[in-house]
C-alpha cells in the first residue's frame, strides 16, 4: 500500500480507512514514510497508519474544478 499511496503526493485525495464511513480523511497527502501517509487538510495535519487504510482515491472533478 505504500508504494501504492506514494502515487498519490501533492494530490487532493480522500483515504478511506477500515473504521467504516466515519474514517475518512480528506486533503492534500505530504508524505509517505514507515507505514504512515501524512495529510493536509486546511492547514490542519493528519497522519494516518497504512494498516488501517482500505481505498485511496483522487478528489473527484467536474467541469467547475471540484
């Protein structure tokens, strides 16, 4: 998942982790390192732990840009 998750740096994305709807984390991913994916959301950092993390994906966009 890691090699996986480095696809995604400096893109918008929303990471899905195994705690169901309410762990999702959304925002611009900074770094990937040691199993851990670093994430940016509004000036606000998350880590999250690779373990946990079911689906990555790149934000949606439409013709307006989101």
């Amino acid at each position: 998942m890691e090699e996986s998750a480095k696809k995604y740096i400096g893109k918008d994305c929303i990471i899905y982790t195994a705690l169901g709807s309410e762990g999702t984390v959304k925002g611009v991913i900074k770094e990937v390192s040691d199993g851990t994916v670093t994430v940016d959301s509004n000036g606000n950092s998350e880590t999250v732990n690779l373990d946990f993390v079911v689906r990555i994906r790149e934000w949606p966009k439409n013709k307006k840009g989101k």
